[in-house]
C-alpha cells in the first residue's frame, strides 16, 4: 500500500481578514495539528491562496491544507485518535475562532504526473 494525501479546503470565518486568518493559524490553530497528527501523519503543509485577480469570491477558500500518511491504515488510526471526544472538541472549539466550519471541503488526492 502507498501514502495517501489529503486535502482539505478552508474558508475563514466572516469578519475576520486574510491577514489575521494566516497570523492566527500560523501561530495557534498549526500547533493543534501538529500535536494531533504527530506520530500518524508525515506531512502538514498549508498553502494559503491569493487570487490572482486579488478579488475574494464566494467559491473561494483561503488555504489548501494537505496531510500525508504513510498508508490508509495510518490515516484511518488518525481520524479514530482525532475524534475521540476531548480531542474533537479541543478542534472543533479552536476552529470556530477561525474557519467557516459550513464550508470545509475533505478529499484523498489520486495523483498523475508528467514529465516537461
């Protein structure tokens, strides 16, 4: 079996700027991900997103956040760990303070690549 990615797309919470978005998620919500995923997942990147025309749409999303496990399994133990009751809420309360928790977006990646 090989890794799996996923990727979760994420919308800020309303009122609250890009700027603050990226400075509270830096600073506080990534510290909650790295504890939770540490041990399961061996990556955690956020990729923040800036329109190229500078202009916010209500499709949008305000970052990319990609996990990648080792194996499905890994990944399966993780979202076991993550909803465990103490931890779900330790999430949960955390995200209200930042994301709109109506749009998240969960997928697992099939990935093709091309040589140029």
């Amino acid at each position: 079996m090989s890794g799996v990615t996923l990727i979760t797309l994420l919308r800020r919470r309303d009122g609250m700027s890009k700027a603050d978005f990226i400075d509270y998620y830096e600073a506080q919500h990534r510290k909650i991900g790295e504890r939770v995923l540490k041990g399961f997942a061996t990556r955690y990147i956020r990729r923040f997103i800036h329109p190229l025309d500078g202009e916010d749409q209500p499709c949008d999303f305000d970052v990319v956040m990609e996990i990648d496990f080792p194996d499905r399994a890994r990944m399966d133990a993780f979202f076991e760990s993550a909803s465990q009751p103490d931890i779900a809420a330790m999430i949960a309360e955390d995200e209200e303070k930042l994301f709109d928790r109506t749009r998240i977006r969960v997928f697992t990646v099939e990935e093709h690549s091309s040589e140029i």
